[in-house]
C-alpha cells in the first residue's frame, strides 16, 4: 500500500512561504519558555483539554512504530525542513525515530491547494488513512476539510504480547493485520465447548482475540498511531513562518488532539492556528515538549485514567517541581 502515490497525484504548486531557518536538534531559541511556573490546575486543564481518547480502546495514542515523516508539495528544502523537524521533536521526547532516509513514510504532510479534492480522493481510494469510521456516512464527515492545517490518525491496537490489529470499523476495509491465535488453556477450553456434539461452531469472520492482563489498571492493551496524515492549505497560512509551522505539525504528528480550536492557558504551539487566544507561541514550548515526553513515558497497556493521571504528574515534576517548586 502506497497512500503517498494517491496525495502526490493532488499536490498543486505552492506559493512561496518565510525562508526555514537551520536545523539542528531542539537549541533554545527554538523553544519557546514557559516565563511562570503554571499552577497544577493549569496543568491539569492543559492535559484533560488536549487527549483525545482511541475509538476502539478509549486510550491515548503514541507511536510505539518508529517515525518516518514524507513532506510533499513544497520546495525540496521546505519539505526536507519540515520533515526533519518532526524527527528532532520525535527524538527530544523520546518516541521512536527511523534513520533510514529510505524508509516507508507513517506521517505524510501534504501541501495542496486543493485540500478537499485530496480528502476525497483518499476516502475513496484509501479509506483506512482517513481514521476509524462505522459507516459511509461518518466517512464522509470524517474526511470533511475544516481546518487550514487539519491531520488525520489511524491507530491500531497492540495487546499483551504486541500482536496487533489496526482499529478499523468496517470489516475487510483496507490492509489489515490479524492477531495471531491463542492458545491458552482458556481459550482451548472455550473452542472444545463449540466443537462439542450437537453444537453448531459460531461464525465470527469478523472477530480477532488478544491476549490482555488480569488488572484493571494495566490490562496489556495499547492505542498506537499506525498512520498520520497530515494536509495543509498554504494560501491560507503565508502568515507563519515555515519554523512555526513545523512545530505546529510535529506537535500534531506526534500526539491527536482532542480539538484544534481550544485555547491552552498553558503556553503551546497549538494556540497559533486556535482562534482568539491570548497567547500565541509562534515555536513550540517547553510546555509542549513536557507533554509530548510524559505522553512518551506512560507506562504501556494503562488505563486511560491512569495515562492521564501520570501525565500531569510527570508535567507538574518538569515545569514546576524540576525548577523550585511554585513561583
């Protein structure tokens, strides 16, 4: 499956946009900091507004995959800018970064200015790369184009011993991979009750089996991101800088946003394309990098309580704690 053969195909020239600036690593002048110490609940509501809970296990999603970024629809140092940007981003918080320059793209970002004629190709062609959807009708509503900068996530999930399944509503849609069978006790007990006389073995074409744990806390399963695709429409951001809009879409790309309109009392990169709010980072923040590592740190299979409850812990011991308590 190649879904950047499809979005190529739509990419139209782009009008020029603000010249990047070097890259190299995270040096300070490239993050915006925090001035004051934010309070817990400042914290709290910066966690609780911006996780957005998988349809299929109601956790948060990382990558657990190594990430390979593709930008299309730009001049080549844009594209190559914006690319390496969410690597450095990936590396600083500690999510799995691919090395290889040759890799298969997970993160596209496509700049088009033609943006709904893309979504629609792709809902048509590749409709896994649109996210998790039950009918025809929520396909189309979930390829609606709403934003300037708009991103799309399929995720998968991984049970206790890795085997995964990428989450898909539809049965048969798209290329999946199956979980592997079980073969505890548990489950040979339950197949001979099936296959026992007289009982007629269910037909289940749709069903998969994962292994979990035994905790309620911890049951083994994971949300993961199995593909994120990211499109923008320049004529509508020659506003920002090539820089913001980088960080913009690594912050993105590396973790789903419940919502693309809330206002962070929390200083955040995702402020700059929110509308109305009071302040508006132009490169990412210390706060977001803070989010980003304590997402990249939750321990796997937990609870989304759990993940939540652990990521304002590890953001209140980094913005706060780390720097001498309240001030």
């Amino acid at each position: 499956m190649k879904p950047i053969a499809i979005l190529t195909a739509l990419v139209l020239a782009t009008p020029a946009l603000a010249q990047p600036r070097t890259v190299g690593g995270l040096p300070e002048e490239s993050v915006t900091v925090v001035g004051v110490k934010p309070s817990e609940q400042t914290i709290r509501d910066f966690v609780e507004t911006r996780v957005a809970r998988s349809r299929t296990l109601g956790k948060v999603a990382r990558w657990d995959a190594q990430v390979c970024p593709l930008t299309v629809g730009l001049r080549a140092d844009y594209a190559n800018y914006i690319s390496q940007r969410i690597r450095e981003v990936a590396a600083a918080v500690g999510a799995p970064v691919n090395s290889d320059p040759d890799c298969r793209a997970n993160i596209e970002v496509v700049f088009t200015a033609t943006p709904q004629d893309l979504m629609d190709s792709v809902r048509k062609k590749q409709p896994l790369f649109i996210g998790y959807f039950q009918n025809l009708d929520e396909a189309n509503r979930l390829a609606k184009v709403t934003h300037p900068l708009q991103a799309w996530y399929t995720t998968q999930t991984a049970d206790f011993y890795n085997n995964k399944v990428i989450d898909n509503g539809r049965c048969g849609l798209g290329d999946t991979t199956s979980l592997s069978p079980v073969t505890s006790p548990s489950t040979t007990e339950v197949t001979d009750m099936f296959t026992a006389p007289g009982v007629k073995s269910p037909s289940l074409p749709c069903a998969t089996v994962a292994h979990v744990s035994h905790s309620r806390l911890n049951n083994g399963l994971n949300t993961a991101f199995y593909n994120v695709l990211v499109v923008a429409e320049p004529a509508k951001l020659l506003d920002h800088e090539i820089g913001s809009l980088a960080d913009y879409i690594a912050m993105m790309a590396l973790s789903q946003p419940a919502s693309l309109d809330s206002c962070q009392e929390l200083p955040s990169i995702s402020n700059m394309l929110a509308p109305g709010c009071a302040t508006v980072p132009t490169r990412i923040t210390d706060g977001d990098l803070a989010y980003l590592r304590a997402l990249y740190r939750t321990v796997d299979g937990s609870a989304f309580v759990t993940q939540r409850n652990y990521m304002r812990a590890q953001m209140y011991k980094t913005l706060v704690t780390d720097k001498g308590g309240p001030g």
